[in-house]
C-alpha cells in the first residue's frame, strides 16, 4: 500500500475521533478496544479504515482477551491482509503489556489464591494443554520468581515431585505454590488433582520446602462465580 492511500484511508476518519489525537486529547482511558488496536495497526486496508479493520481483527480473534494470547503468526492468519507488520506489532504490544503486569506483582506477598490467579491468568487461561506451574516464596512469602515445570494433554497432566521442587531447590525458596490450568475452564479438581497436591505436601515436608496451594485456574460463568480453585481455601492442602 503506498503513502497516498494510506492518507485517503485516514482520511475516511473524522480527524476529531482518530485514535492518536483522542488519546493526546483525553488520555488512554478514554479510548475504545478498538481505537487502541487502531494505534497498533496504524493503517487500514483497501475499502476498509484503521478503526473498521480493528474492529474486524477483534471479532474475529472472539475477544479481545483471546486476541491477547495470540502469537504473531496466528494474527496474521485471522484476516486476509493482515501483514507480519501489522501482527508483530500487536503480538509485542500484548506481550508488553502482560510483562507489565507482572511485574507490579514481583516480589509481592502471595498468602491470596485471588493473587495467584490475577499473576496467573494472562499466562494460562488461554493455553490449550494443561501447564503447570511453581511459584517460589521467600520466608515472607514474596513472589521471587515462576517456574514451568510440567506440560500436559487437554485434560490430563502427569509429573514427578522432583520436577516440582528442582527449581524450589536451585533457587532457595523458601515455600511453593503449585497452579495450573484447565483449558476447559472448570475450576473442579480431578483426582489425579488431589492425589498430585498431597504428594507435592508431602514431599514438601520431607525437604523442609512446605507447598502453600494448589491453585487451579479457570474462568467464571454463571454455575462457576469464582474463576479459580484453591486447595488451601478448601483445607485440601496435607499438614
């Protein structure tokens, strides 16, 4: 697309509403997710402008959440006429934004499973294979660092307590908390579950590096309020 068109396809905007003036004018807030993905694609396509092919990529992606977990390849397959560009761009933009948010919760008390879940969920409630993770504790339960330690099927994941706690070990923590996903998005735990929490307790004791929680994490709908599931919360967690 030359220059030229790109201006007559700017032009096609009221200049008032275009994204980048908006947001100088009134601050980030106040824009629409579709007038901040209009930032990141900075063009439209022939016969369609910068905010109706935004539009487009988020309706077409089912939300923007989903949007969100997307790698750039798979951006570029949603619409005809989505570059690498134009993908790359949105990719890094969401992966930037996720870093963010993680890193505002480095080295915060993790005692809340809802604190778990909020670290967690942009990572995992989009995974399509089961993933589970360990979160290292200082003494004073601060986050130090997230490990992933094991990858499993769509339903199911197996994994040994050596796993779990060779990066416990390796990197001094203190305590553990054990999440992972169910790509379903019940929050219900499976036996095999149960039977992974009380091993990993009771390996914990044993090496004097105690597991906190089991925190499954899953989305909320209306049989399923809490989009989360906590063994510790529901006393499952071996002392």
């Amino acid at each position: 697309m030359s220059l030229s068109d790109s201006v007559k396809l700017l032009d096609t905007v009221p200049s008032d509403d275009l994204p980048r003036e908006k947001l100088f004018k009134h601050g980030r807030r106040a824009l629409t997710d579709e007038e901040l993905l209009a930032i990141f694609l900075r063009t439209g396509l022939p016969g369609c402008n910068v905010l109706q092919l935004a539009a487009q990529v988020k309706k077409a992606a089912g939300s923007l959440a989903e949007l969100g977990q997307m790698e750039a390849h798979d951006i570029c397959n949603l619409l005809k006429g989505i570059g690498k560009a134009k993908a790359a761009t949105l990719a890094a933009g969401f992966e930037l934004g996720q870093r963010a948010a993680r890193d505002r919760m480095e080295r915060c008390d993790m005692s809340e499973a809802h604190q778990v879940y909020n670290y967690l969920v942009g990572e995992l409630r989009f995974e399509t294979q089961e993933v589970l993770c360990v979160l290292l504790l200082d003494a004073r339960r601060r986050l130090m660092r997230v490990e992933r330690v094991a990858t499993g099927t769509l339903t199911r994941m197996i994994t040994h307590a050596r796993n779990v706690f060779a990066p416990a070990i390796r990197y001094n923590a203190c305590k553990i908390i054990m999440a992972h996903n169910h790509p379903s998005g019940s929050t219900v735990p499976s036996e095999p579950d149960k039977a992974l929490t009380k091993a990993i307790a009771e390996a914990g004791r044993i090496l004097g590096i105690p597991l906190l929680d089991h925190v499954i994490i899953g989305a909320a709908d209306v049989e399923q309020p809490c989009p989360y599931y906590s063994f510790a919360e529901h006393d499952l967690i071996p002392s």
